[in-house]
C-alpha cells in the first residue's frame, strides 16, 4: 500500500520525539524538501513549537485556519508544493 512521504516523516518524528524524551537527548531532524513539509509542519503546530517561534500563528482558531497559507507560516513555496497549500 502506497501512503506516500508524510505518513513516513510524521512516524519518525514522534518516534524520534519519545526517544529524545527518554534519553534526554539533544537531535535536529534534518529532512529534504517537497511533500513532507505540510506534516512536519502540522507535528510542530501541534506540539506548540512552532507557535513558538512564530508567535503570529497562534495555537487557536484563527492560527489553525493560517496554516493552510504559506505566507502565514514563512514556508517559501519552492520548498513546500502541496496542492492544498498552493490555494492561499
């Protein structure tokens, strides 16, 4: 069965997560560009790190709705092709 990049990036990402947790460890998750993006994204969003950075996109409705719009999340579109992203 063909799921495609995120489903991939994003089992990484919380299992890298559990171990950095664990061990008390210092990582950077260092991926390539193109269709992972909207997930990595979403994992960040989710877990507040990103809001964090980007205190614009705020962990409410009106942030949420921001997500699906590349400008909001600084996110250059070269980087980040989605055709759900590609509407904003």
């Amino acid at each position: 069965m063909r799921m495609g990049t995120t489903p991939g990036l994003n089992f990484v990402y919380v299992h890298l997560n559990r171990v950095i947790n664990q061990y008390d460890l210092n990582v950077i998750y260092v991926t390539g560009t193109g269709h992972g993006v909207p997930g990595l994204v979403a994992n960040t969003y989710l877990e507040g790190s990103y809001s964090e950075l980007y205190p614009n996109v705020s962990q409410n409705e009106r942030g949420i709705k921001g997500c699906s719009c590349l400008e909001l999340l600084h996110i250059p579109r070269h980087l980040a092709w989605s055709p759900y992203l590609q509407a904003c």
